[in-house]
C-alpha cells in the first residue's frame, strides 16, 4: 500500500496510477467514504492520458483511524503534505460533497504552481448549517441527527444513507443498484467512528466564504438539483457568486451521488472543463 506520513504521525493511504510526467487529476473523496469512491473517474481519466491520485482523508478508509484533527485545517494540510510528497505540480484538484471543501479549503492555501483548476461536484460550500448568515441552510438538528444515528448504529446508518438519498434511490422509478449501495457501506465501514462523528461537524459548520474568495483559478460547479444531502439552492449558486473565476453546470433531476449513477455524463463534462 502507499502511503505518506503526516507531521503528526498520521499514515495518509493514496492511489497513484498513470504517467508521473502526465498532468494530474486528484480526486478528494467525500465523507464517510475513501479514494474507492472515484473507481469510475480515475480509470476513464488514466485512459486519457492523466495521472490520477486520490488518498484516503484522515480517519477514512484506509488512512489512519485518527481521534483528532478531524477538520479542514487539518484535512487541508494533510493534502498539501501529499502534494509536496508527491511533487504535484499544475495538478487538477476535484472534490465531491465533504470532498469539495476541502478542494475549496486546501486550493485557497496551496503553494504556487501547484493547482491549475479546481472541481466542486454537490459541495458543501460556503456553508451547510442554518443560521443568520445562512437562512436558507439546513437546522444543526439535521446533523445532530446524523450523530446520534451514527453513534446508535453506525452499520444500519450506513446502509440507510446510499438506500435512500445519497444515490436518489428513494424516488419513484429510480433504477436501484445493490452493489452501490452495498460498496458505500463497505468504504464507510472501513473508516473509524470518531472520525467520522467528528467529520459531520467539520462539514456542516465550516464556512468556505473566505476560501472561495480567495481562489484565484478557474472553479467548476457541478451539483444535481435533486441533490437531497447537500441542497442545490443553498450550495452551487451561492458558492459561484463568491468565486473570481467560477463556472456553474447545474444536472437537472441528478442526486448527491451523480459521479457514480451517472459517470457517463459527469466525466465528458470534466474532461472538456480540464481540457478547456
């Protein structure tokens, strides 16, 4: 297995596949699953010619069950840590849901040369959490939910979140797939507890105002208006506005997972936006 260890001990798992002198695409995988979530993505863009890297976040898959730094600063420098082990330079970076936030944390404080694009796919940015700032976000009662479903049963939890809303498998007519279902339980199992109780905090209640103001190349947006995990109207548009150089694609009726139920209409879409 690859790994690199971080400053504080923590091992980081990573795939690296394809040409080192090609440019790379790094995949950050949302919560609480691992770099098995991008299956589909790094094999159709090794075929194009990319090197592709997605790592395991701390307390993931993977990587080390870590009881702390379970939140974005840290997240953000296990990432740049990576990049520097890696010598990624001119690299992609593209974030699903937990994953986009930390694009979104880490590409506002990379060092120069290192990032060339970044990718936002059902993103929790700018914020998830309801508040005055956020009217229009979800009630903390939401997330407090989560933990409390996680800590009751964590293995019934996570067969719940893919059976229903994460892969819109709980609208009428949707084509339900056991295998996905049953491979999110999988990589969400592999992770440790406490991680990813304390990663439910991270992701709702960081605000990524700042970050995307401060990103300097050019953003894709991509969310699903189904999105039933991490909504549309409170998410996409309003990160948009807040970015210097942000694209919005907006997939009319797709859910949360849309990577997965439908790689063969996301994936064009990002090879035409890295190749762009």
């Amino acid at each position: 297995m690859s790994t690199i260890t971080t400053k504080d001990g923590t091992e980081i798992f990573y795939k690296d596949w394809g040409p080192k002198d090609a440019q790379p695409i790094v995949f950050h995988h949302g919560w609480p699953l691992s770099a098995d979530d991008w299956d589909n993505q790094m094999l159709y863009f090794l075929h194009q010619g990319f090197r592709v890297i997605a790592h395991d976040r701390r307390g993931h898959g993977r990587s080390s069950q870590t009881a702390t730094g379970n939140e974005l600063d840290t997240y953000a420098a296990d990432v740049i840590e990576l990049a520097r082990a890696l010598d990624l330079k001119n690299a992609v970076h593209i974030g699903h849901s937990t994953g986009g936030g930390e694009v979104a944390h880490y590409v506002a404080r990379a060092e120069p040369g290192r990032v060339a694009k970044a990718v936002l796919i059902g993103a929790v940015p700018p914020i998830m959490v309801k508040s005055e700032k956020n009217p229009g976000g979800l009630p903390l009662e939401v997330f407090d939910g989560f933990r409390e479903a996680l800590a009751a049963n964590r293995a019934q939890f996570y067969i719940e979140v893919p059976a229903g809303p994460f892969y819109g498998f709980n609208r009428p007519g949707a084509k339900v797939s056991q295998g996905l279902i049953d491979n999110w339980w999988r990589q969400g199992m592999m992770g440790g507890a406490k991680a990813h109780y304390d990663c439910i905090k991270a992701f709702s209640e960081t605000d990524f105002t700042e970050d995307l103001k401060t990103i300097e190349v050019p953003v894709l947006v991509m969310h699903g208006s189904d999105d039933q995990i991490v909504p549309y109207a409170d998410s996409a548009p309003l990160a948009v506005k807040l970015l210097k150089n942000g694209t919005l694609k907006t997939y009319e009726g797709l859910p949360h997972g849309m990577c997965t139920t439908h790689p063969e209409i996301v994936n064009p879409d990002l090879l035409a936006f890295i190749k762009g």
